[in-house]
C-alpha cells in the first residue's frame, strides 16, 4: 500500500498571516493528484491554522475561525469529505479545538475524515505509529518556562504583525524525542511519521536495540509542498517536494 503524508499547511480563512495562499482550486487539483497516485493519505496536524488571532483564541473563536476557513475552500474539503475511505485527518496543536472543543461545532466534512490524534498500523514489518507530534514530548524542567515563554511570544509576534516566523528560527526537536517516547512505550513500533516542528527529514535511530525509521512530513508555503511518502510492504519512506503550480 502506498501512502502519502501531509502535514503543517496551516491552512486559514484569512491569509494575512498565513503561508498558504492558495485558492480553493489550487488545492483541490492538489488532492486530485494525491488521490490518483496514492492509496490513502493522511493529513498528520495542523492543516488549519485555528489559533491566528492577538491574544490566544478561545474555543468558541477557534470554532468559527475553521467553519470559516472550511467555507474559503469548500470545493477542496466537500470533495475529500466523499473519499472518507482515502483521506484520513489526525489533529495536532494548532488545530486542537478538533480533540479539545465541541464535536457538533465539528464542519461535517471533518467529521467524516477525522480520526482523532493518531492512528497504528500494524504490519508484517512491524508496527507504524503516526501522529502530529506535540504530545509526548517533555519538556526540560529548567528550561520549560523559556520555551513556553518563546513559543507565546512567537505566536504572539506572529498575529501583530501577520507574517510567520522564519522555519529555521522554530525549528525544535519535539517530534523526535515524541517518537523516541512513543518507542520506549510500545518496542513493535518500527516507523514513526510525525508533523509539528517543520523539518522534513527521514532517518533511522536506534532505541533500545532496535533499528526504527523516523519519518517528519514538513510543512507547506506559498510556493512549494512537502510530501511524505510511505510503502507498508517494504517501509521504504521518502519525501517530495513539489511546487504548487505543478498541480494545475
């Protein structure tokens, strides 16, 4: 089975802050696309951006901020949401009002694609463990407050001025160490495909013995996507990186 993995567009009805600008049209030949050469594809965290406003958003905000944005690309999500079988949405942290708020809030196109924070495949390989990539990591417990501190501020830099701070700039290792945690809790876990920090990379680690694959999806801006790329027969993973144009 081959599978695609996307993840960190951070898609969002008003595009003053965000790095995805494309239209509703643009995206939906995107999943088109991944439609036609991929047997599933999953959409790992943070493909809505619901948390763009100056202070940090209520529920209530984060839940009209992605009816809004499902609004803006109705075309794209109506046409996913008929493919449940095929498109499979996890949450991650900017888009947590999924897991955290009310599920009749929920646009009913998410509601039949969603498939909560993670999901396990077991395979005659092993098993494959796929999450966003926020939950299990722990922070230092000195240094704790001065990442919270930095992440706010970011954020908070981010939503004034209404452009992103640079990938380099917040680029972390909280996806490895979550799959490093998710490993030592589960060992029949041989390949962990994670979001969150957008760094896309592939590499293999040893923990505990084992030799795993680590697997981090990127991210998308206004001229390129990453795609990660997956096959469950021999766990060969890859990523792709293409410009949006190339859809059209």
């Amino acid at each position: 089975m081959k599978i695609a993995i996307l993840s960190d567009m951070h898609i969002q009805e008003n595009q003053r802050a965000s790095n995805f600008k494309h239209s509703d049209e643009e995206l939906l030949n995107l999943f088109k696309y991944l439609e036609n050469k991929y047997d599933i594809i999953y959409m790992v965290g943070d493909i809505f951006e619901c948390q763009q406003t100056l202070w940090y958003p209520t529920k209530e905000q984060q839940h009209i901020s992605l009816n809004k944005t499902i609004e803006r690309y109705h075309k794209s999500f109506d046409y996913i949401s008929r493919r449940a079988m095929k498109f499979i949405y996890l949450s991650g942290n900017h888009d947590s009002i999924l897991h955290e708020g009310d599920p009749e809030k929920i646009p009913v196109q998410l509601q039949k694609i969603y498939c909560g924070r993670d999901v396990t495949l077991i395979t005659k390989l092993g098993t494959i463990d796929i999450r966003h990539g926020e939950e299990k990591h722990e922070y230092d417990t000195k240094l704790k407050y001065f990442f919270w501190l930095g992440t706010w501020l970011g954020g908070l830099y981010e939503r004034i001025t209404g452009k992103n701070i640079p990938t380099r700039m917040t680029t972390n290792t909280y996806p490895r160490e979550d799959f490093k945690k998710a490993c030592q809790e589960n060992d029949k876990i041989v390949l962990g495909i994670r979001g969150h920090n957008h760094m896309p990379e592939t590499y293999q680690i040893s923990i505990n013995g084992k030799t795993r694959t680590y697997l981090n999806a990127g991210f998308s801006d206004k001229d390129t996507i990453n795609i990660g790329e997956l096959d469950t027969r021999t766990l060969k993973v890859s990523i792709r990186s293409y410009l949006m144009k190339y859809f059209q």
